[in-house]
C-alpha cells in the first residue's frame, strides 16, 4: 500500500551513530514496528510518559530512538460554553522549544521505508491544565544530550526528564480555529484572536 502523503512534514533530531544529530522530515504519529497498515499506525501522535519505558507500543523507542521536535508553539482547545476554543502555547521569549519524541521505522509490504514519530505528553503545568489535561514534554537545552543519548543518562534521569515544563517559561493566546484542518498550515494560524 503507498504511503499517504505527507502535505506538510513534522522534523525531529535524530541522534546519528557516528556523526551529529540531524535534522530530518517525520511523519508524524509513530508507525509502531508491528503495525500491519500504515494508517492505523500514524494515529499513534502521543506517548504518554507515564510507564512509556514499559508499555510494549513505546519501550523499544524510549530506550533507543528518542529525538527532539523543535516547534515555535504547540496547540491545546480549551473547553467553553460554545464549544472548543484553540489556544497557541510557546515560551515566553517566543524562541523555539524541542519537545520529547520517540522515532520509529517501519517497512510495509510493498519493502518501501517509513520513518516516524509521536510526542512523549505529560501532566500539564498550571498554565497548560487551564487549557488541556497533557501536555508535551518540553526538554530545555541542557538536557538534549542525555536524551538524545549522546550524554549517559540511565531510565530513572530520563524518567525525571518527562515533567511538566515550568508555566512562568511560558504564554498562551486564543487562535482561530483553523487551527483545527491540517490543511490549514500558515503564519496566519498563530496569530491571536479576540474572543468575547
């Protein structure tokens, strides 16, 4: 079966053997080693942090292909009396921020390669739980090499590595919901909206 296309591609760092990490187009939901079809694969986008180093779908990633996925922002809806209203969440300085995700490879029937990735979440922080009950995990800079597994880190450090990222390192705004079609991808998306 062909793979479904990928109209706006998710990047991670992938730690490399031998040289340094690079920078590379995922897809994005973790086709899982035994998945027989691809599509159900990419549903898997998250992988919660609690027991993720046990939990069969995840263990094997969690122990060997951890990456960084660097976003501006990250979006969670908050629940109103009208419905959903989108929020964008980012660090308060507005710079970039690298998230925990574990990477996957998978070969379909056909022998054609697929490489991909889901998002390790967490409980949210105080600002975050406003808004959604998970969160990404967001990895500052020091940690990135321990993750990355090109520092030594055993489970428990990296364990300790999946808390929830500290609320006053961070802002959020209502956006449109447009936000909501993955076919809407532009810089249009994090601009903030007024809501009554």
């Amino acid at each position: 079966m062909p793979r479904p296309p990928i109209s706006s591609p998710s990047f991670a760092l992938i730690p490399k053997p031998v040289s340094q990490p690079r920078l590379g187009a995922l897809g994005l939901g973790a086709v899982l080693v035994r998945s027989k079809d691809i599509n159900v694969g990419f549903a898997n986008i998250n992988a919660k942090a609690e027991g993720v180093e046990n939990r069969p779908p995840f263990r094997e990633a969690f122990q060997r292909r951890r990456c960084l996925v660097p976003v501006e922002n990250f979006y969670e809806w908050k629940k109103t009396a009208t419905g959903k209203q989108p929020h964008a969440i980012a660090p308060s300085d507005r710079g970039l921020m690298a998230l925990a995700g574990l990477w996957e490879n998978w070969r379909s029937s056909a022998g054609e390669w697929v490489r991909s990735f889901a998002i390790v979440t967490t409980t949210p922080n105080e600002l975050c739980a406003e808004l959604h009950n998970r969160m990404p995990v967001v990895l500052g800079p020091v940690t990135w090499p321990a993750w990355l597994g090109e520092a030594p880190a055993d489970q428990r450090q990296l364990r300790l590595m999946l808390a929830p990222y500290p609320s006053e390192k961070m802002t959020c705004w209502p956006v449109s919901t447009r936000v909501g079609n993955v076919k809407n991808n532009d810089p249009s998306l994090i601009e903030p909206i007024w809501v009554r």
